[in-house]
C-alpha cells in the first residue's frame, strides 16, 4: 500500500485562495484517482504561501484489470461496420465470438483492461489537475504556456511503501517531478529531499516552514493572546484577518506594537480599520476601557534583534497611515462642527447614475419619502426629512473618501459633533442596515424610516428607467435592497401599504425623469403626489385630482405607466419574500396562495398569513380541508363549465335534505363568523384554524351526499353550497394555489 | 555592522547602486523618456517592448507626474513629481523573484533583519489596456515595489511574458535612509562641499506646478491639445507604412504612442483642474486606451515588436 506525496511549488500564493486550492487539490488528485480504479484510505491538503501540498495515504499499487464484453454487428453485417467495430473494441477479428441472440447471429468482443501500476496513473492525475487547476485568476510567466497562480517552479511527487521510496516520473511543461523542495525563504534558504509525508513535515518545521495553515494560526493566535494578556490587554478578534495573515507567512512570529499617544483619540473603528486593510495588523485593547492601545503584527521570520527593526518599520508605517486617518478625522470635524452643509452641498458634484442624478437629488427625494413613510412607522416626519438629509453628507467626508467601508459609521460620530440628537446621528449609520445576513435590521422608527425610505427610492428609481436586475446580474444590488426592506418590515412587525409609497416615489422618479415637460405641470403632478399619500394607491389620486381637470403630456404618461411599473415591482417583491421565507421552511405555494387575496402589498401581513396557513397545512385538519376544498372546486367549476352559469349565490338550508347537509350549513356560518372576527383582529393562526374546522363537515358531506341529483333544485342549491365553501376558505388565502 | 558599513548615504546613492546592479545583472540601463508620464510603465521601453517576441531586458530610472498627488511640497509622502525606478525583463528570468530580492541587498536592506513579503496585489492599466498579475512586495509592512508578471499590453496577450519591477524611489530611499519627510532627505552625500536636499531640488517645484496643475492650467488649452493629440495619434497610423522616399517599410508606432503618451497626462491636468465628471472620467480613458491599443497593433507590426517579413 503506497503513500503518495505531492506538493506543487511555487511564487507566493495570494492568501485568500489558498485554503480553496488545498482544497481543489485534494478534490482533483482523489477524483482522478478513484476514477481509475486506485483506492486510498486516507488523506491530507495543506498550504503554505508558496505551496500546496497532499498526502495520500494507503493507495492501491495497480488498478484491477477490468473485462467488459461488448456487443458488435450481426454477423454478415457489412465489412466497414465489423471493421468498425474492431478498431473501436481494439481486437482483431480471430478474437471476435458468434453468439446467438434473439435477432440472430451476432459478434461479441471480450475486451480486457489490463490493471494499471499506480505511478502511471498518479503522473497522468497529476497532470490533469495542473493543467485544469481551478485558480480564479492565474497567468503565464517566461517563455511558457502553462498556467497558474503565480509561477510554478517544482512539483514533488514520490511514492512510497515497503521498498523504499520512488519518485513518479512526470513532466509538466518543462518542470520534471522529482523529491526536492525547499524550506523558508530567508531563513533556511537551500534544497533538500524528502521521502514521505512525516519526514517531509518534519525537515520543513525545521527549515522554518509551519505546513499546516491552521497550526499556523493557532500559534498566532495562541502568541497574540498571550502577549497581550501578559499586559492586561485583549486581541480584537477577527477570523478572517487571522485566516489572511496565516497565508502570508511560512513561520509566523507575533510582535506587538505600539500605536502613538497622539492618535489613541481617533475613534476605535477608524483604528482598526486603518491598522487592518493597510497593515494587516490585529488591534490590542485595554480589557477594562476597550480602548484600542496597541497592535499586533505577524512576521514571517525570526531575526538577531528579536523582531526590534520589524517592529520599527511597522511602527513608522503605521504613524504615517494614523498621520492621514487623525488628519481627516480633524479636518472632518471641523466641517462637521460648521453644520455638514459643505458636504450636503457637495453632494451635487456628485452622480449617482447618470440617468438618476446626482446624490444630493437622490437625497432630495429620499427626504420626501422619509416624510411619507414616518407616521407608519412612529417616526417624526420633521425628524425624518432631518435625518434622512444629512445621512450620507460623510460620503463627502475626507475619511469615507480614504475608507469606504467606513461610510455611516462615520456620519454618527460627524452628525454627533454637528450637535445633531442621538437618534438622528444614528439614523446615519443604520439606515445602510440591513446589509448582510449577519446584519440586523435597525429598530430605531427614525432609522426604519430612512432606511426603508433609502431603499424603495433605489428599487424605485431603477424600476423607472428599467435597469431591473436579470438572471445573475444585479449590478445595483436592487434584490439585497428589496430584501432589506422585507426584513425591516418583518423584523419590526410593521404592517403597512407599500404600494402607496412605491407609487409615491415612482412619481417622484418619473418627474424628475420627464424633466422640463413635468415643470410646466408641476402643480398637477405635485397634487397627485399628495393624494397618493392619502388615497393610497395612485389610479385612485390620479382621478381625484385629474377628473376636475385636463390632463398634461406627462400627467397622461404617468397614467399609462405607473400602475404597470408599480405592480412589476410589487412583484419582485413577492419574489423576494418567497426565497425569504423559503429560509423559514415556508413553501412558494403557500405564499402563492396567500399573495392573491387583497392588501398582498402589505408584507407583513402576507407573510404571517402564509405563516399561519404553513402552519394549519401541518394539521390533519387543514392537509384534508384542502382536499376537501379542491375537491368542491373541482365539482363547482365542472358544473358552472357545463351549465354555462355561476353558481355564486343563494344555498338556502331548506333544501337540505340530509343531516350532514345541514350540518355542513351550520359549520360554514359559524366558519364565516369566526374567520371574520379573526381577520379584522389580525388574528390569522385563529382565522385558519376556524378555517380548518370546516374539515370534518365538509368530509361528511362528501362522503353522504350526491351532488349531482335529478332534482335541479336540490342540485342547484348543493352547488350553490359548494360555493360557499371556496367563498369562506377564499377570505382566508386561495388554497387552489396549493399543490398536491 | 555590515549594515552600517553598507548603507547609502543619499537619493543619489541608491539610485546608483540600482543602475550598477541592473547593469551587472545583464539589463540595457536607458535613460529616462523625454515626455511626461504617469509612471514608469508608460515608457515604450516597457509598454512597447513587452510586446511580441524579442527578448528584452531593461533598467531606467523614470520621472513621473501625478497632477493630483501635488501637496505644495508640505506632505512628507506626497509628490506631483518623483521617480520611479524600473526594471523590465522579456521573458521573465526564473529567479525573478531572487534578483529582485538582491536589488534590494544593494541598497542596504539587510535581509536578515528585516521582514520581507510578497504581497497579492494585481496590476492593471485601464488607460493602457494592461493588466498583470503580482504583489506589492513589503518590508517590515512597507510597500516598497510592484511586482508584476504582464499578461496583456494594449489589448495583446504578451507572450513570451514580461517581469516588470517598479519601485517607488523617494519611499523607497526614505525608509533606507531613515527620513521622516521626503524634502529632507540627502540629494546628494551630506559631506557634499554643496550637500543639497531633496528640498532643496525640488521644493519649489513642487510648490510651482501644485498651483498650476491645480488652480492655473488652462482648461480650453488642455482640452484642444488632448484632442490634438488623439488625431494625431490616429493620423500617424493611418498613414501607410511604405516610406515613398527611402522605399522602406516604415511603421511610426513609436512617434505615434508620443501622442498617446501626450494625450494621456493631459487627462491627468484635466483631472487635477476637476473639470471632468466621474461618468466622462471613463470616457477619457477609453479614449486614451483607444489609442494604446492603436499603438500596440501597430507595433506588432515593426521589426522590434517580432514581426518578420
């Protein structure tokens, strides 16, 4: 049972790939292994930044030979086809077998696959995985056409068992396998052979080189912790900054820092930004106050001072990175302090898309929404325009400028030394929620409603000129935002229209993108706008406002294409919330059946009503209404198809002939009663479960009762009952949407 | 002690010794081109010459211009105007990695004592239509070079590849000798009868062209000659490549990328001057990527970018 060893050499390995090449390494070798017939018992991927290694453990020396019979031509079948078939089967044709068969006389072939020797089949797997290795980006270097990350000097592949070890000869454009490698670069520089995996780690620990990433980051991990500890101080801990620096070096050694007194004050984020994206350096706070006071750095080498020179340099780097961060944050101040509107103005200067303006219009309508949506949500309309008006003046800010990914965070701190309230300097960090799904949507109303403000204006505008996302092309990441306001809905139970405020805002856009014509009908369209916040929907503020008088160019446009655009989007978010509530375990058909009754623009009521119907659907009674349901449905819309008629009214209980006829009465009015009440408390587990009652009556009925009888009064008032039924279920989500 | 012994004592110094070194190490040390650019990269000894098949191996310093990097001369880090020292090699050497590494012995870096690291950090040029893969190499958490394998100029795939070695002189110097702002350190050696500072050279300079890249240069002027330029470049190659009067064949990829070369810093006045909006920001480079591309294809097409008759 050989072991084999391979590890493909090379110039430094960015760090965020290589935990996916170890991985793609061992995928691609074990693949092609077991394809050809080789099995293994064990196995291990590692990387360091200039290699990949893999150990197979207990390979098979050969593959087994394989015999495979292969059916061929009739016999006297014409020549060509028997030749044919021998090139293909690869015999000749004294090696050919007549067998009878129910069709007659045909040729057979034994054909016999020779087992094969391991190292043939480890060369050619190796090969394979070389060439079609799955890098996200690699690239030729010298004269050569082979490709990888960065170029590829040495390939190790050996195998080894009882006699000893051998190397698997191959050759990979110019580059002979063989058993040598190399330890660190600087500290033990120089070649040397291995023979197997343990010795192979082994003579690599002591060339400097720590193969296993994840003891690599344990001793940094371990090395940070403690050296911080000893001085009363804790790591910020940061997985993916550690998983990086573990890439970045072959044998880590921990240093730690100091950051200058000067720049202690600059608040924590901007530190530990800074000191992560330029430096890659951890943070060290104070365990008591939590104030950031020291750094953490990770070098891939030892030296004669004790990493004293290092740590300079790293030291002086740092002071001049802070230099920059403690001269935005003060020059950011200082506007900040005059009020911010240097930034608000400068917000003009800047485009947002070239067909939807600039930021500082963007802001402009996303404060009228913020205004709109307030009392819905418990917020003050004059704290929200306020709000929603300075919430992105730090994207002018000199910080942001530098660090992105700092934007909001901070507006909070700039928006507090404006003398701006709390709550106000919030809403500038937490209207960008909920980002991710780590991210929780903000609580704060005056956060909800600029944020949701600052999303369906987004959603809005690209709807307006029709950038709709397509397939995996979501440049604006318009379905995160439309996520984002489900979740802001949801996780702050707020129930409330959307299709006003779409409608609402898409006016706004379309105003705005109709440009001179909309000026000379401003008034109008202005009016319109402020009904729409009343009536609720726009057709309804369109003819509240337009039948008292003639209608303009662009009044006219809107009217042909607002509702169209309004109810697409209303749609994608229907989309949205069903893969959001696919996460719940709740089913698209149940939040199909559920989106089709009235007020489906309000997203939270859909999705408890689909909640509550996923839930009773789980009940014997809710699964066997449905059926019940389908099955009165079915008969109903036989029977209105035939007679040509709608039988949508009048059962009357004195044409009841049978007691489950009469009790089927019964059940539904106290149904109806019960499903009404429900509805109007919002009270939708109770509504399909008053629902779900109707199982058993309903069954019965089946069960006893013949609709379709000679006596046409009899039969007519029976459907008229069935009727009912869907009518009743109906108030309460369309089961025929269900499937199964 | 080695390392005390061993440093360079002033900006010349170094540079110097990088020349000497590139000079041993086999490369052609050119001179720096006589227009102004962006960066090192920008010169035909780099953009051109990495094209085609020839092999190729060169060394110049490179004076560089970043209108919008101009700071009146008061940041330590921030110049208009610095030098770039870079290094060119067609195909790239095997042990790129080791000479560059050696360059850096040159200067005074001792390796034992420092923390050298390569650093993922891909290169691309979307003026020049270039783009190539490498690391920003960092010592003791300083970027000190680019480094980076080309894999495609002016819209070609470069083949062979070239290993391209820039490296930032002043920060680079700076952190060699020591310096905190780059106007105090040594021009030249500081035991020097006439020991002259950066500062001293380039102080005043730095003031000058900060206002006038800012505030002064003509907008209208700049424009008219950016487009100049561009026609120029155009007309150039579409000119035929059969010279009636020596009967040769003669393709002017070279004066033809001048034009580009032109067109290119004057999108970077333009810039400075704030006078171009994100959306037509890409619409000037294009432009200008336009005419790299004109100018590589051209190239191919000449004796010194491979093309045999």
């Amino acid at each position: 049972m050989p072991n084999l060893l391979i590890e493909l050499f090379s110039e430094e390995i960015p760090a965020r790939m290589q935990a996916q090449a170890a991985h793609n390494l061992k995928k691609l070798i074990t693949d092609g292994l077991v394809e050809a017939g080789l099995t293994y018992s064990g196995t291990k991927a590692f990387s360091t930044p200039r290699r990949l290694a893999l150990a197979v453990d207990g390979l098979t020396a050969e593959s087994p030979t394989v015999r495979e019979e292969r059916k061929g031509p009739k016999v006297g079948a014409p020549e060509q086809a028997i030749e044919g078939f021998l090139r293909g089967a690869g015999v000749t044709r004294d090696q050919l077998e007549e067998r009878e068969t129910p069709k007659g006389a045909v040729y057979f072939a034994m054909i016999e696959k020779a087992g094969r020797l391991a190292d043939e089949i480890v060369a050619e797997v190796l090969e394979q995985a070389v060439r079609n290795f799955p890098w996200p980006k690699s690239m030729r270097w010298g004269a050569g056409s082979l490709r990888w990350v960065r170029p590829l000097h040495s390939i190790v592949c050996i195998l080894e068992d009882e006699a000893g070890s051998r190397i698997v000869p191959t050759d990979i454009d110019g580059i002979k396998a063989g058993d040598m490698t190399e330890g660190h670069r600087f500290m033990s520089p120089g070649r040397f052979s291995v023979a197997n995996f343990d010795q192979y780690a082994s003579l690599l620990k002591r060339a400097h080189v720590v193969l296993d990433p994840e003891e690599r980051a344990d001793h940094i991990w371990q090395d940070a912790t403690n050296q911080a500890f000893a001085s009363g101080l804790e790591v910020v801990e940061d997985k993916g900054l550690l998983a990086e620096v573990a890439g970045l070096v072959e044998w880590p050694v921990v240093l730690m820092g100091q950051i200058g007194e000067e720049f202690l004050d600059l608040p924590p984020e901007v530190l530990q930004t800074s000191m992560k994206e330029h430096q890659k350096f951890f943070s060290v706070r104070s365990a008591k106050s939590k104030r950031i006071e020291r750094f953490i750095t990770v070098a891939n080498r030892e030296t004669s001072d004790n990493g004293a020179t290092i740590l300079a340099g790293n030291q002086k780097v740092l002071a001049a990175r802070l230099s920059d961060a403690k001269f935005f944050w003060e020059n950011d101040l200082r506007v900040a302090k005059s009020g911010m509107s240097a930034w608000t103005e400068q917000l003009a200067n800047v485009t947002f898309h070239n067909k939807l303006g600039n930021q500082a219009e963007r802001i402009n309508r996303i404060a009228e929404l913020a205004r709109d949506i307030a009392p819905y949500v418990g917020a003050d309309v004059e704290d929200a325009e306020k709000a929603a008006r300075i919430a992105k003046a730090d994207l002018s800010s000199e910080m942001v400028y530098e660090f992105p990914e700092l934007q909001g965070l901070m507006g909070r701190y700039y928006a507090e030394a404006a003398g701006q309230s709390g709550e106000i300097a919030a809403v500038c960090e937490e209207h960008y929620a909920p980002l991710g799904p780590s991210d929780v949507a903000p609580r704060a109303a005056l956060s909800v409603a600029v944020s949701l403000a600052d999303k369906i204006d987004t959603l809005t505008g690209f709807w307006a000129i029709d950038e709709k996302p397509t397939g995996s092309k979501d440049p604006f990441a318009l379905r995160r935002a439309a996520l984002g306001v489900i979740r802001l809905l949801r996780e702050n139970n707020l129930s409330l229209e959307l299709s006003r405020f779409l409608d609402a805002q898409l006016m706004r856009h379309l105003i705005a993108l109709n440009g001179a014509g909309a000026e000379n009908e401003i008034d109008t369209l202005e009016e319109i706008l402020q009904e729409i916040v009343k009536a609720g929907v726009f057709g309804a503020a369109y003819h509240a406002v337009l039948d008292q008088r003639e209608a303009g160019a662009v009044a006219a446009k809107l009217a042909e294409t607002v509702p169209d655009i309004s109810a697409n989007l209303l749609g994608f978010f229907h989309d949205r919330l069903k893969v959001y509530l696919k996460d719940e375990g709740i089913r698209y058909d149940v939040i199909d059946a559920c989106l089709s009754g009235e007020l489906n623009d309000d997203l939270q009521l859909v999705a408890e009503r689909a909640t509550a119907l996923g839930r009773v659907l789980e009940t014997d009674e809710g699964a066997n209404l449905v059926q019940g349901f389908k099955r009165a449905n079915n008969i109903l819309s036989q029977a209105e198809a035939k007679d040509g008629v709608e039988y949508s009214f009048g059962a009357e209980i004195k044409f009841a002939e049978t007691a489950e006829e009469k009790a089927l009465f019964a059940a539904l009015d106290t149904a109806e009663a019960d499903i009404k009440v429900a509805l109007s408390e919002g009270a939708y587990e109770t509504a399909m479960t008053a629902m779900a009652q109707l199982r058993s009556p309903v069954d019965a009925f089946f069960e006893t009762v013949q609709i379709n009888t000679d006596n046409q009064v009899v039969r007519r008032n029976r459907l008229n009952l069935l009727n009912r039924i869907r009518t009743v279920c109906a108030s309460v989500a369309d089961l025929s949407c269900l499937e199964g | 002690m080695a390392e005390q012994t061993d440093k360079p004592r002033s900006f010349q110094e170094i540079i110097l010794r990088l020349q000497s070194y590139w000079a041993a190490k086999g490369c052609a040390v050119l001179q720096p081109y006589d227009m102004e650019v962006g960066a090192g990269t920008f010169h035909p000894a780099t953009t051109l010459r990495s094209l085609g098949t020839k092999p190729w191996a060169a060394a110049y310093v490179q004076p560089s211009r970043r209108p919008t990097d101009g700071r009146y001369g008061e940041n330590p880090n921030r110049l208009q105007h610095y030098y770039q020292y870079q290094v060119v090699i067609k195909p790239s050497p095997p042990d790129l990695q080791a000479l560059y590494l050696g360059s850096l012995e040159a200067i005074g870096i001792d390796m034992g004592r420092h923390d050298i690291r390569f650093v993922e950090d891909d290169w691309e040029s979307p003026t020049l239509g270039a783009w190539g893969l490498g690391w920003e190499v960092w010592c003791d958490g300083m970027e000190v070079s680019q480094f980076t394998y080309f894999q495609q100029v002016g819209g070609h795939d470069c083949h062979p590849v070239s290993g391209e070695l820039t490296y930032g002189l002043e920060r680079l110097a700076m952190y060699v000798l020591g310096v905190e702002h780059v106007m105090d350190m040594p021009y030249n050696d500081p035991q020097a009868p006439i020991a002259l500072s950066y500062g001293d050279v380039f102080r005043q300079t730095e003031q000058e062209y900060s206002r006038w890249n800012f505030d002064v240069a003509d907008t209208e002027t700049l424009l008219r000659h950016f487009e100049d330029a561009e026609a120029e470049c155009q007309r150039i190659l579409e000119v035929g490549a059969d010279d009636p009067k020596t009967g040769k064949r003669i393709i002017m990829a070279h004066p033809a990328y001048d034009q580009c070369i032109k067109a290119s810093h004057l999108f970077n006045l333009l810039d400075a001057r704030g006078v171009i909006s994100v959306t037509e920001r890409q619409a000037y480079i294009g432009r200008v990527r336009t005419l790299a591309k004109l100018c590589a294809d051209a190239f191919v097409q000449t004796e010194a970018g491979g093309y045999v008759s």
